[in-house]
C-alpha cells in the first residue's frame, strides 16, 4: 500500500508543465528541460516502486474535482499492478529516450516536447480508471508519436506516418463505438472500468461479442498482431530513433495493456481466448518466418516487437493470475530490451551510416560497447535467464500450459526461432573479424549512460523477480 | 408598468434594428473605423444582453412573432459572436468593408429573427433577410464572384419559395401558424400533407443547411467567395439553417418525429458520405473544406435522427463545435489565399514560413476528425452517444466509417503542411491572428473542460422542447 499521496497528479502536472517549458524553451537548452522533466517524473515512479516493494503491493487511486456528470467521467485514477508496471516503465524509457535517443541533435525541440506529451499519454493512459479518459489519452499518445513518425523520420516518412495514423484512427473509432456501446448496456451508464468489470455479466450475450469484437480488432491494431501488423515494419524503418524506441517500447504496450483489461472486463472473454490463442499462434510463426528474410536491422527488431506481442496475447488469453502476471512482466521487460535494440540500431546508422546486415561487418571492433550493448540487448529479448524477459516468458507459458494443457507451449518454438536468426545476425555483422567496416562517427557519453540504464532495469528485474511478482500474489 | 423582462426582451430586437441603420450610415460617413468599432460594438451589446437573459433564464413573446427564451438566446449569443469574429476578418481583408458592414446589418437581422423566432412567417422572413443579402455581399467583392453570387441568389430564391409552400401547405391544419399551436388534423386522412409540408421545409432549409441533395451549389459558392464571407456561409447561415430546422421540427411537428427521424437518418447517410468521398479527390483546400463542411452538415444530423431532448442537445453542441472551427479554419484560409496559397501543393512547408497557421490549422482539423479532447470530438461523441440511446447503431456505424474517411483528406492538408520544405517566412495580420486564437480557445476549452457547455446545451435544447 503506498501513502496517500497525489503521485499520479504530480507526475501528469509535472508532464505538462514540462511541455510547455520546452515547448518556450530555446532550441539547444530544450533538450536538457525535457531531461530535468523526465527524469523528476522517472523519481516520482522509481520512489513509487520503493514504496510499492516495502509494503508488497500496488494499490494507489486518486481523484480530481474534474467531473463532467453527462458522461459520468470523473478525474479518477488508479494503479493496479499491470498497469504500475507499465507506467515505470514508460517513465524510464522516455527518460532515456530523451537523453540517448537523439544522436544527430536535430530538431531537439519539437522532439522533446513530443516525447513529453507522449509520456504524459502513456501515463495517463495506464493509470486512468475510466474507458473515456483511456480513449482520450490513447488518441493523445497516437497523434503525438504521428508526429514524431511525420516530422523526424527518414527521406519515406510520410507513407509511413500515414499508414500509421489510417491504423491508429481506425483502432480509435472502434475503440471509441465499442466505448460507446459499453456506457448504454451497463446497468448504471457508467464508464469506469471497476463498476464495468463488476458488472459486465448483466450485458447480453450478443452485444457483449459485438463490444468483445470491436475493443479486440482495436487492441490487436495496437499492439500489433498479425493480421493488422502492416504499419509496424515499415512505421519502424522510417522513424527516427527516438520514434522507434517510443512505438515499440510504449505504444505498442497500450494495445497489451487494454487486452488486459479486455479479458479481465469482459466475461465472454472466457469464450474466445481459444480462439485469439490460435491467433497468437499463427501471429507468432508467421512473423518469425517473416522476420528471417528481413536485412534492415531495424526492420528486424521491428519484427521481434511483433512476435513478441504474440506471445504476451498468448499469455494474456490465458486468462488466470499467471499468466497475466507473465504478460505484464514480459511487457515491462520488452519494454526495456526493445528501447536499448532500438538505441543500438540507432547508434549503429550513426556510427556506420549503414543499417542492413549484409553490408555491416565487424562491429566490435570498431564500435565496442554498441557490440556488447546489442548482444545483451538480443540476449534480453530472447529471454535469457537472469534478464527480465525470462521470467515475463516463463510465467506466460505457465499460464498457457495451465489453461490449454501441453498445447500452450507451441509459441515457445518462435522464441529459439527468431532467436536463431538474431544470433546469425550477430554472428555475421557484429562478431565476424574477416573484414570491417569503417566507422564514420563516434556516440557520446549519453548513448552510454541509456545504455547503462537500461541494462540496469533488464537485469534488476531479471535477478529480483520477487519483489514485483509479491504484487500480483502469484 | 412594464417589468425589466419585457424592457431587457426587447433590447435584441432594437440592436438588429440599429445594426441595419448604423450600416447605412456608413455609406454616408465613409469611416470605416468607426463603423467597424460601432457594428462591433451592437454585436457585443447583443451578445451581452442574450447571455444575461439565458443565464437568468428569461422568456417573453414580442408581438406574437419573437419569441426570448434560452434556446433562442443560446443562438442569439452563439451567432453573435459568430458575427464579431467574422467582421473582424472583414474588417481586415474586404475589398469594400463598409457595403459589407450594411449588407451583414441585414443578414444579422436575419439570423437573430430565425434564431428567436416565435412563428413560422418569421423563419421565412429571417431566412430571406439572411440569404439574399449574403448574394450581394459575394457580388460586390470583386469581379470574379459573379458566378458564386448569382448560383446563390437562384437557390436562396427556390428554397424561399419551397418554405413559402410548406407553409401554406399546413396553414389547413393550424389555428394560427405561431409555432406553438398544435397542428390538427382537419378532415384529411392520415396528414400526408402534413409529411409533404414537412418534407419542403427540410428541402427549404437543405439548401442552406448543405444536406445532401441541395448542396451542389456549396463547393463553388464556398471557392468562388472571398474567405470572409465564405466563413460567414459555412460558419453562420449554415447553422441558421439547422436553427430553423430545430424550430419547425422540434416544436411544431414533434408528433411526426418517427418519420423526420427516417428522413434525418437518410439525409445524414447520404450527406456523411457525399462530402466526405468528394473531400478526398480535392486539390483546392478551400474546396476541400467546403466538402468537409458538408460532411459536418450529415454528423449534425445525427443529432435530428436520433429526435429526442439528448439528439438536439448533441447537435446543438456540434453545431456551436462546427461553428468556431471553420470559421477559424477560413479565417487560416483567407489569409493564405491572399498569398496566393489556393491548392494543396502551395501548402507543402507552410510551417516553416508560419508556424501558428500551421499549427492552428491543424488544431481545427484534428478537432474535425474528432481527435480528443478537441471540441469537435465532444461534439461527435454526444452524437453517437445519442443515435446509440435512440437505438440507431447502423447510423453510428456508417458515421464512425465516415470519421474513418476523413482522416484522409485532413491528414493530406497536415502532411503538407508539415512538409520539410524551404520557405520565406511570412507574417500574419492581426486580425486573422485574433480570429485564429480566439476561435482556438474556444475549440481548446472547450474540448478540455465541455461539461459548463453542454450543460447550456441541454438547457437550450430542453427550452425548445417546451415552447
């Protein structure tokens, strides 16, 4: 239990008064101010785990005067454990997004402050208890990471923000309808998701597949599963770093994140989690396959976010403790894995001017912590023990196993799939000593301190899963 | 002795009246300044006035034809500003300010006549008073509007004539044809004619309203104009129009409201998709507005379809939402278009040479999309929410698709705009800039904290339905 203290509202205040320092803040000054800010907010979350870990559980609810009675909306906030772990982890890697992220300094202004309204959406988002202000602040994430796709990408960026922003806008609608229906069939119009949650069974079968279908079509855009997955590779391979690590790292997290609450809402739920397991299944295998022909090494780990989502829709279909425990976990850890990658592939284009494997050669030798940093970095993602995606997996296929016996452990085989293909690359570009490429630039010592931070929080949670597992009473 | 009510009711009445004469007495003077400051001025006076009356909740009937009551104040107010905003902008940027100032003295006088009108001759004068001059004002802005001006002036002619007949043709079934006098059913099996009188009021009024197939004439009138008044087309009479509508539907055929809801229902479907699929293949941005401006018409009618107290609470937000983003969309428009901005592609870079165009630009078109916490976005949800408790879940549907649709077409014009491309920088006048800012505010504050507005809303809303 953690003091009543207005956590929540200091960290979204201190967000948005962040914003528009920056946003007045001159050019070269903006990026320190959107480090000051983030980091302040990465404290607030990191004092919150403190709290959280010395009490062993989770459990802050907040409310503001901010009340509009039509809609039933109040300004309530609440964190449970899923989403407590989802915004740390949000605040971490949007801190060192800000300070790593942005190799080539440009437009650092416009691109702080749209990592700071981001950070205030995913924040927002995670610790909202009510489905509209959920909705408001996925379409703030949405438009904000739009325009960091659009403004700050590379020389194709704008079919690519576009092919982004026709998947968000469609996932929205939906999600907005199935909103929508959900506030008329509850018993008491109502949008907060406790009272929904309580009271989801009095809703009639068919509406409740129709409200099941429309959030789930969302949620699977978002996060993404094949077969809306098409705006990811190519949204990946356009944006800039900075872009990258927050689409991977956070956005995608919305999408798993509403899942978990989908499943936990919605009785009916229960029916169809054969059914999306099946689709996770296929998801999985056919990215991995896809993933094996792909050369652009940012398009590769752009895959690995997919197929990695498979399998946290895999545990969360599960639909018991375990496995939502597992997939909450692994979220918090590919969260972690995937912003470093995305920081080394980042650091690669800088240091090489060159991002596709067959042409890069050698990489230790001339960049050798990025080496390093990118072989843990694939290490993490593959869930080696000792990092945190081993225990997010381990308990993911617990839960599969206990809800669909011995056939919840098929996904396991993408996992050494994509795995094999990564350790090829990595055998072939990085640790091949034949030749090399010649380097044309050098990182700085931000670059290295994301490094280090990120590490730090893969292998803290990796070699001290028990502490934050207390909260989920696994 | 006459109490402060019955003084206070007629104070609206008078300052449309002065307007009138105080914009022919700019012909003689010849000042524009002081016009502008004294037509402002009445507006504001106006705009004061209806705000005391709604929050006081006032009513009155003036003469049996006006009638002062929250609905109609909420439009009195909601118009008059409407109004100070585009004078300004004409103000600034009319070739000929002060005919201007005396052809929009009439057309005021129009809308507040529709806006408090207390029996079916007054909408059809209103409505005369506020189109035709409209004709006259595109006319004498320059030579190349002769076209857009007389494609106006025929329609506003048919759709007056259509009124006309609808009147007459309940005048058979009304005692009198106050508004609040029950219509009843003399001898004539079933009120067909009642349904086909109604059917040429919704015609009548589509031509301003831009529902569907009334509204050809929209995209060339709204390109042809000067942007000033095309934000007085899109912006004012348009929701006059609606007005009008609420007044003839809402109050004197509310027991037919099974078969307006069909026909809303088939003139928002049509209306949605018309302007949205033409939206897409625009290269004008002007025109492209003019389109989008359609396809807002089809979401307001949701709000009809739906024919309960929450429906016309929900359109009456949406049309206030609508109100102050185009008419700070044209006001962007305006401006660009004197820089001879006029087609998408002129658009690529504008950021770079004005970053506040640009931005706000984008903030009206986010807000038409329907992008949270946006103005447009509350709008579009008490719509939805509405047709849904009306049991209309197919209209929702087809609505959100067309949300879907324009996406599009407004990503286009933000692409553009924010196109990485080498510009001069250029600056923007003052009053585009305030036009621009305020009409952001609203759209801004309105979004973020909606529950004091739709609250008047639901109280004008709730006012109409017990006239």
């Amino acid at each position: 239990m953690i003091e009543p203290f207005p956590f929540i509202g200091l960290l979204l205040f201190s967000l948005a008064a962040g914003i528009v320092v920056t946003m007045i803040s001159e050019e070269t000054h903006s990026r320190r101010v959107g480090i000051i800010f983030s980091g302040f907010a990465m404290l607030i979350a990191f004092y919150m785990l403190y709290l959280g870990v010395t009490s062993g559980s989770i459990n802050v609810s907040e409310s503001y005067p901010y009340y509009i009675p039509t809609f039933g909306i109040q300004f309530l906030f609440q964190l449970t454990p899923v989403s407590f772990l989802l915004a740390f982890m949000a605040t971490i890697v949007a801190f060192v997004t800000i300070l790593a992220g942005n190799i080539d300094r440009e437009e650092e202004r416009i691109a702080t402050s749209l990592i700071l309204l981001f950070e205030f959406a995913a924040i927002g988002l995670f610790a909202s208890s009510n489905l509209f202000l959920f909705f408001i602040f996925w379409d703030i994430g949405v438009i904000a990471l739009f325009f960091m796709i659009y403004l700050l990408g590379s020389a194709n960026r704008r079919r690519a923000a576009m092919k982004f922003i026709i998947y968000e806008i469609f996932a929205s609608l939906l999600l907005l309808f199935g909103i929508i229906l959900i506030y008329f069939y509850t018993p008491v119009h109502s949008f907060n998701i406790n009272y929904i949650a309580t009271n989801a069974y009095s809703i009639p079968g068919n509406m409740q597949t129709l409200i099941f279908l429309l959030f789930f079509v969302a949620f699977l855009t978002n996060m993404p599963v094949f077969p809306m997955h098409l705006w990811l590779p190519e949204a990946h391979t356009e944006a800039s770093t900075q872009g990258s690590m927050l689409l991977s790292g956070i956005l995608t997290k919305f999408g798993g994140y509403g899942m978990v609450l989908l499943f936990t809402m919605l009785p009916i739920g229960q029916a169809y989690s054969v059914y999306v397991a099946a689709l996770a299944t296929v998801s999985a295998f056919y990215i991995s396959f896809m993933l094996m022909v792909q050369n652009d090494i940012k398009r590769i780990i752009a895959y690995t976010t997919i197929v990695e989502m498979s399998i946290i829709l895999f545990g969360i279909c599960a639909v018991n403790t375990v496995g939502t425990a597992g997939a909450a976990y692994a979220m918090l850890a590919h969260g972690f894995a995937i912003a470093l990658l995305f920081l080394t592939a980042g650091s690669i284009k800088h240091i090489f001017a060159e991002r596709d494997i067959r042409l890069l050669r050698g990489i230790v030798s001339n960049a050798t912590s990025t080496a390093y940093v990118l072989l843990t970095g694939v290490l993490a993602t593959t869930g080696i023990p000792l990092t945190a995606a081993f225990i997010g997996d381990i308990l993911i296929f617990i839960g599969a196993v206990q809800a669909f016996s011995i056939y919840g452990a098929i996904p396991l085989v993408t996992i050494i799939m994509f795995g094999a293909y990564l350790y090829y690359v990595l055998n072939k570009s990085v640790f091949s000593a034949k030749e090399e490429t010649s380097p044309v630039d050098y990182i700085g010592m931000p670059q290295k301190v994301g490094y280090a931070i990120l590490l730090f929080f893969i292998f803290l949670f990796g070699l001290l899963p028990f502490v934050v597992l207390n909260f989920f009473n696994v | 002795m006459p109490d402060t009510t019955s003084l206070l009711s007629y104070v609206v009445p008078l300052c449309a009246t002065l307007l009138i004469i105080v914009g022919m007495a700019g012909m003689l003077h010849k000042n524009r300044r002081l016009q502008f400051v004294s037509t402002t001025a009445l507006l504001a006076v106006i705009g004061m006035v209806s705000l005391y009356m709604f929050l006081n909740g006032l009513s009155a009937i003036i003469m049996d034809s006006l009638a002062v009551y929250q609905f109609s104040m909420f439009f009195v107010l909601l118009f008059s500003t409407a109004l100070i905003l585009v004078n300004l902008l004409s103000y600034g940027h009319s070739n000929d300010y002060l005919s201007f100032s005396m052809l929009m003295g009439f057309v005021a006088a129009g809308m507040f006549t529709v806006a408090m009108a207390y029996s079916l001759i007054a909408i059809l004068l209103g409505i005369e008073l506020m189109s035709l001059p409209t004709a006259f004002m595109i006319l004498i802005n320059g030579k190349h509007h002769v076209e857009a001006a007389m494609k106006l002036f025929v329609l506003a002619a048919i759709s007056i004539a259509m009124i006309a007949f609808a009147i007459a043709l309940i005048f058979p079934y009304s005692p009198s044809l106050l508004l609040t006098s029950n219509l009843v059913n003399s001898g004539m099996k079933g009120g067909y004619l009642i349904v086909l009188s109604m059917l040429l009021f919704v015609s009548g009024l589509s031509f301003d309203a831009s529902l569907f197939p009334f509204n050809l004439w929209i995209p060339d009138v709204y390109q042809g104009a000067p942007g000033n008044i095309t934000a007085l087309l899109a912006g004012v009479n348009k929701k006059v129009a609606f007005v009008a509508l609420f007044e003839v539907l809402f109050v004197v055929m509310l027991p037919y409201s099974p078969q307006f809801s069909v026909l809303f229902e088939i003139l928002a479907v049509v209306t949605m998709f018309f302007g949205n699929m033409a939206a897409l293949v625009q290269e004008n941005v002007k025109r492209l507005f003019a389109y989008s401006a359609i396809s807002q018409a089809g979401y307001i009618a949701i709000g009809f379809a739906a024919a309960s107290q929450y429906g016309s609470e929900a359109s009456i937000y949406q049309i206030a939402a609508h109100t102050f983003m185009i008419i700070g969309a044209f006001a962007v428009v305006l401006w660009l278009e004197e820089k001879n901005i006029k087609d998408l592609k002129d658009y690529n870079g504008l950021a770079t040479s004005n970053g506040f165009a640009a931005f706000t630009l984008t903030i009206f078109m986010l807000s038409m999309i329907g992008i949270p916490p946006l103005m447009g976005f509350i709008g579009k949800f008490l719509l939805f929410t509405s047709a849904i408790s009306a049991g209309e879940i197919i209209l929702v549907v087809i609505a959100i698709v067309n949300s879907f649709i324009s996406v599009y077409y407004y990503g286009k014009v933000i692409f553009a705009m924010y196109a990485k491309r080498p510009r001069e920088q250029m600056s923007m006048d003052w009053t585009v800039a305030t036009v621009a800012i305020i009409c952001m505010l609203f759209v801004l504050l309105l979004g973020a904290y909606p529950q004091p507005f739709i609250n008047a809303a639901s109280i004008a809303a709730g006012s109409l339905s017990v006239l």
